[in-house]
C-alpha cells in the first residue's frame, strides 16, 4: 500500500509529517518503514488568500498534485494543511486514490480518546477560521471549536506566515498569553490548526501539551498501512 503525500502548503509542513510518520512507525528496518510518494507542490496558491481576499484559486494545482499522486501508484492521500481541507469536496472528484480529512480524523481521535471534554481552543489561518471547517465537522462529533477574536486572528497569521519565512521570533509569554485569553479553565485542550504551528510549538518547548491534527494524521496513516480499520 502507497501514502500519497500532497504537500508543498508549506514544505516545512510538508517535512514535518514525512518525519513524523517516520518516528511513530514501529520499524527496525528500512523495509518495515511506509512506502510514500511526495509531491511538495509549493506553486498551490496561497489558500486564505483565496478565500479571505482576491487571491488566485488553488483548486487547480491542488487538484493536478492529487493526481499526480494517484499517477504515482499512491492508494491513499494525505494533505498536511488543514485549510485546504475546505476543497476537499472539489479535490475527491478527481481521482480513485482515498483521500483521508485530517479535520474528521481529529475530530473522531479526540471523541475517542476525550470523552469527557467538550470544548476545544483552534489556533488556524484566518481561511480555517472564515469557512468553519472545524467547527463543521467538529459539530458531526458533538465537540464545540472556540475561536480567538479578529485581533488575535491577526496575531496568530503573523506567528504562521513568519514561521513559513523561517522566522520564529515569537517568545514564549507571547504565545502562551494569547491562549490563556480563550481559557475557560486551565484544562481546556488546544488544537494547533494550521501545520506550521507544531513547528512554532517544537520550538517554544511545547510540542506536548497541544493537539496536533499532523500527529493524529501521521499515526492514522500508519494505522491503515498496518491493517487497521
């Protein structure tokens, strides 16, 4: 079985979950390892820029990557970007590869896993934010998405678009500050929507105590690979 890869949103992204999949896979040879086929198709235009302004559509070259893959002999597809999961819909048209929704599988891993909690803080892109995605699917699982206000908004694109740049020149106080705005109690869970902030995070010293939708989809994958359901 070949994982497909539709990277390039950004490719630091796109590095992080290959290196992930690596980590959580239970191998003690090269040949235990996935077979994975990359296309880090960095000319996909950027995704909120198209749903927030006038930017151009990045359905097109989303879209040729998703077959290019399935070309590739890939019989499942992941994409390490949560808001280009908003094409989702239009991306499964084009081709008979599986593509798995890293939003549904969060949300089915955190209903599993945190019966108990309700109540979830997203960190996202202003797109992610603008089409509800989250809170769309999260509503399927019964699970409520609280979201920061257009101020922080802001804030938060800055940390995102910055750590695309290379720059992390966000402190720790800084990071930690805004979040606890949002907290209705110290327990309230944190998912890290948009795949540059698990590097922001990693840097900070914090990949631990956040929910990484990257995570959850790095080990689906390799839950599949391995036979499960």
């Amino acid at each position: 079985m070949i994982l497909g890869i539709l990277g390039g949103m950004g490719p630091a992204a796109t590095c992080d979950i290959y290196n992930k999949i690596i980590q959580f896979t239970p191998a003690s040879i090269d040949q235990e390892h996935l077979h994975i086929v990359i296309d880090s198709n960095s000319q996909i235009p950027d995704r909120t820029d198209f749903i927030c302004y006038d930017g151009e559509d990045p359905r097109i070259e989303i879209i040729r990557s998703a077959i290019k893959l399935e070309m590739m002999g890939a019989d499942f597809i992941i994409i390490p970007c949560n808001t280009a999961h908003y094409f989702y819909d239009d991306i499964v048209k084009y081709t008979k590869a599986k593509v798995l929704h890293m939003i549904r599988e969060t949300a089915a891993f955190l209903k599993r896993s945190k019966p108990g909690v309700k109540n979830y803080l997203l960190l996202a892109t202003a797109g992610t934010y603008k089409t509800d995605i989250y809170s769309k699917v999260f509503k399927e699982f019964d699970l409520n998405i609280i979201k920061p206000d257009e101020a922080d908004i802001v804030i938060i694109m800055n940390w995102i678009y910055n750590v695309k740049s290379g720059k992390f020149n966000v402190d720790l106080i800084e990071f930690q500050s805004l979040m606890q705005k949002y907290m209705v109690d110290e327990e309230m869970p944190i998912i890290l929507g948009c795949t540059e902030l698990p590097l922001l995070a990693d840097k900070l010293g914090l990949r631990n105590e956040f929910i990484d939708p990257v995570e959850i989809l790095a080990k689906r994958c390799i839950e599949i690979t391995q036979g499960f359901k």
